[in-house]
C-alpha cells in the first residue's frame, strides 16, 4: 500500500522493514517499534515475527513483501550465505529502497552488495554491529557504517535510534573493515590477558583481582595506541617503551619467568624474535612499534 506523502519516509506502508528476527535483528526490530516506528518484519521462520506483531509490528509473508513496504529495509541475518538467498528472492522489490545491511560479513562482501542493490536501483548501506543484543538501543552498541552518504545522511537519524553511529565513507567496505579490525584487535589482546591470567594463576595470585587492576592499566594504554598509529603512519618510530635494546632484555626475564611456571610462551617468543631482529638491521634504539616494520603483508 503506498500513500501520498512525499517525504520519503512515509510513502509506504512501513518507515522500516527488519529481514531476519534472530536474538540481533529482533532487538532491532523491537528497537524501532518502541521508538514509534512504523515497522514491517519478516523472517524465514515465520513464528519469531509473532512476539514482535504483539508489540505493533506489521508481519509480511515473505522478504520481497516486506521490502516493498518500506523505503528503509535493514538486513540482519547469520551471515553472508543468508543475505544472497534472501536478496536473491527480494530482487527487483529492492528497487526505490534504501537497503542496510548489518550482517557481518567481509568489504569484500559488502561491496559486492553494494553492486547487487545498484544494479536494482537501491541505495545501500554497510554496517556492523559490534555489541549485544540486549544492549540495542543504548550507546553500548557501536554501528559503523559506510556507502551512500545521501542514503545515510537521509536516514542517520533513524539509525541513530540503534546505538552509536559513524560513519566511515562512500566505499560500502569500509564499516567491514573497521568491525574486522576492532574485533581481531579485541581477540589479539583477550588471548594475551588469558594467557596472563595463567601466569597470575600460577603463582598464587588471584585473577580476579588481578583483572580489576588490569583493567585500569588497559586504560592507559590509549595515548600510547594514538602514538604508534602516528609513527606506523609516517615511519618515524620513537622509542616508545623503551629502547627495543632495553626491552628485548626484559622480554628474555618475562619468557624465563613463564617458562619457570609452565605458562606458555608462543606469543612472548614472536615478539622476543621480532625484537631481536629488528635490533639486528640496526633499528635497537627505537621502539616497539618499529616491529611493524617486521611484520608481513601477505
Ligand atoms: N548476537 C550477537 O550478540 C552478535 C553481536 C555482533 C553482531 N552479530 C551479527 O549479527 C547478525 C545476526 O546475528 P543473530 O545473533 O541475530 O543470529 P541468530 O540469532 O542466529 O539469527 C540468524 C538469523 O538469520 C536467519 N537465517 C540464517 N540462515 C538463513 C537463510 N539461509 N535464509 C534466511 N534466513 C536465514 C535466521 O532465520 P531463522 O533461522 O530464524 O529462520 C535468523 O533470523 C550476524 O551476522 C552476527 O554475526 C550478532
């Protein structure tokens, strides 16, 4: 049903459609409707739409219905293998629509949407999400987004409603980028704080209490974040913890120690080898983040 209203945000029966009712596009969903939206939904299966009709959802009988009642159509489901099956029964009803995808996924892939939606004369829309479901709607939830500028500089406000927006460019890749590297820097320093938890485990102290220290001194490790991405940007590294002369003997105390205890060393060892050959091509008196210089780019 299309009504006469011409502000774009209205013209359909729907402000928004949500694709895909699992824990995320469901907080969503719920999300929009608290916020007053009016909301179509679907899902592959049907029952998870019933909780949110209850609430004032409109539900559609099958994607390419739900895209065509909204002009605002955000995509939320388990991966990349979904979004192409459902898109490819949605096709041409994408037309007009401004499409989000939130799916997680590759630039790669978000790209390739991007094309897809173009093609059928849709806008689109990159994002990721990077929080839990329960905490949608908050500031707690990060959205990076990426693609159209006019597709999100006419709908930020109503993407705004789902957590904290920004926006990082025209290329539809660049929000996957983004979620791929905050989330592999997450894991790259959570193996670590596990790793080192064993190490406190292990000689007696206890982890928990350890972890509230840690927490703090995590904190502070923000302007020294900022300066290795100056140096990493311009090649000018300072010593930035230390001299790597100085650190790479205190690496050798840090390997022997967790060695005297058991606690496994794999990671400390890469760093001690990147140290040591750095130092070796003569670059001993700069600092940690020189090792970049090391590092391969496949
Ligand atoms: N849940 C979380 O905490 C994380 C937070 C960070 C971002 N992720 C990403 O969000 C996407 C959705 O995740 P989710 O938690 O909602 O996932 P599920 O609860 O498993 O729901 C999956 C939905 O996808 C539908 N689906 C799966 N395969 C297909 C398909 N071949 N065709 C159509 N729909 C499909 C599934 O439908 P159904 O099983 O209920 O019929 C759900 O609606 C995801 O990219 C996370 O990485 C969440």
């Amino acid at each position: 049903m299309l009504t006469t209203t011409t502000d774009g945000l209205t013209d359909r029966a729907s402000q928004v459609t949500v694709l895909g009712l699992g824990d995320m596009g469901s907080a969503i969903a719920r999300t929009f409707i608290s916020r007053g939206y009016r909301t179509t939904v679907w899902n592959r299966t049907a029952s998870k739409a019933l909780p949110l009709v209850d609430s004032g959802a409109t539900a559609a009988p099958t994607a390419a219905e739900a895209v065509a009642a909204s002009r605002l159509v955000v995509v939320c489901l388990l991966d990349s293998t979904a979004v192409d099956e459902v898109l490819g029964a949605v096709d041409a009803a994408a037309a007009g629509t401004v499409l989000v995808n939130l799916t997680s996924g590759s630039p790669q892939q978000a790209r390739a949407n991007e094309r897809w939606a173009n093609e059928r004369g849709a806008a689109y829309l990159d994002g990721k999400i990077m929080g839990d479901p329960p905490y949608v709607g908050t500031p707690n939830v990060m959205f990076p987004f990426s693609g159209s500028r006019s597709a999100f500089e006419a709908h930020g406000p109503m993407l705004r409603e789902l957590g904290t927006v920004v926006y990082h460019g025209e290329d539809a890749g660049s929000a996957a980028v983004e979620f791929m590297a905050q989330v592999a820097m997450g894991y790259e320093i959570l193996i670590g704080f596990l790793h080192t938890l064993r190490l406190v485990q292990a000689e007696g102290a206890d982890v928990a209490d350890f972890a509230e220290r840690a927490a703090s001194s995590v904190a502070s490790l923000s302007p020294l974040l900022t300066s290795i991405g100056n140096a990493v940007r311009t090649g000018d590294y300072p010593p930035d913890l230390g001299a790597l002369n100085v650190q790479a003997a205190l690496m050798d105390d840090l390997i022997s120690h967790r060695e005297s205890i058991g606690v496994d060393v794999v990671r400390m060892r890469e760093v001690k080898d990147l140290m040591d050959r750095r130092i070796a091509d003569g670059f001993g008196a700069q600092g940690f983040s020189s090792l970049f210089e090391l590092l391969a780019k496949s």
